[in-house]
C-alpha cells in the first residue's frame, strides 16, 4: 500500500473540480500484501513452536498467530507488510483529464477519466513504467486528498495524498 499525503495549492468545488490543481506530497506510506501457501504456513508453524512470540515478530515482521483460527486467518487473507522505505513520489497536478506525477526526479503523465464519483481510472498507463491503473477517493476536500490504489498483480496496495 502506497499512501500518499498532499496539501492543496489550488482548491475547487465538486468533487470532480475539487481535484483539479497541484497537491505537495505531505506523507507517504507503501504496503505490501505477502499471500502465503499452504506450505508457507506450515513451515511457519513449524518455526514457531521454537520461538518466542518477539523472536517470531522479529523473524517474520509480524504477530505470531496464537490459534487455529488465527492460522487459517493469515492462510486465507495473507499479511499486509508496511515497507519502511521513503517513496520518491513528489508533487502530482491534476488537469480535467491528465495527471503528472513527478518521481525520482520524473515527470510521468498519465491520462485519467473519472469512472465514478470516488474512482480515477488511468486510461493509458505503460505497465512497467506505471503499474497502477485506478484510485479510490478516501477523502477529498478543498485542502486535503487521501486516495487508495491496489494493484492485484503485484500484490500491493497504494494510497493518499493530502
């Protein structure tokens, strides 16, 4: 999950107006969603019965599962990973139809089309360059923009900018 904060520069009245301007990155947070297989699971299983709870949060990042349930919970729904690592997006601008993204010292234009009230869709982005192809809107006000991106391929999920 890429989460994004951003303070308005420029403000707007609908919701599809209110978007449009230039946003300053304010936060920043990146997760990644790890699926695990059943033998995954089972040698996590198997490790745990040697560890401590911490040692088990220290070796694998996340709690140690305490019950059947909780097991089956991490097989079936996988793990969200937060990634410790400052993401190099900077500024974005949104025009009626294109958003520019700058990152690592890029300009990515990418043209967009509002699907719904709470979704861009991204009409024309190159997979490699630009893996993501929609956002949901969280929260979107005159000074503030917090948006959710998932990207099913790569297992990831991305968000907000206020």
């Amino acid at each position: 999950m890429l989460t994004l904060s951003f303070i308005a520069l420029g403000q707007a009245q609908t919701n599809q107006e209110m978007i449009i301007g230039n946003w300053a990155v304010d936060s920043t947070d990146f997760s990644v969603l790890m699926l695990l297989d059943e033998e995954d699971i089972e040698d996590m299983m198997m490790i745990a019965q040697f560890l401590s709870p911490e040692d088990f949060l220290d070796q694998f990042g996340f709690p140690m599962p305490q019950t059947d349930e909780e097991w089956s919970a991490l097989a079936e729904n996988g793990i969200m990973l937060s990634i410790d690592e400052d993401m190099p997006i900077g500024p974005i601008s949104f025009t009626t139809d294109t958003m520019v993204m700058y990152a690592e010292g890029e300009m990515i234009i990418l043209p967009y089309v509002f699907s719904n009230d709470s979704t861009i869709s991204v009409t024309s982005a190159d997979d490699e360059e630009f893996p993501f192809t929609e956002f949901n809107i969280v929260n979107l006000n005159e000074t503030n923009m917090i948006f959710y991106e998932k990207n099913s391929s790569l297992n990831t999920c991305s968000a907000a900018y206020y």
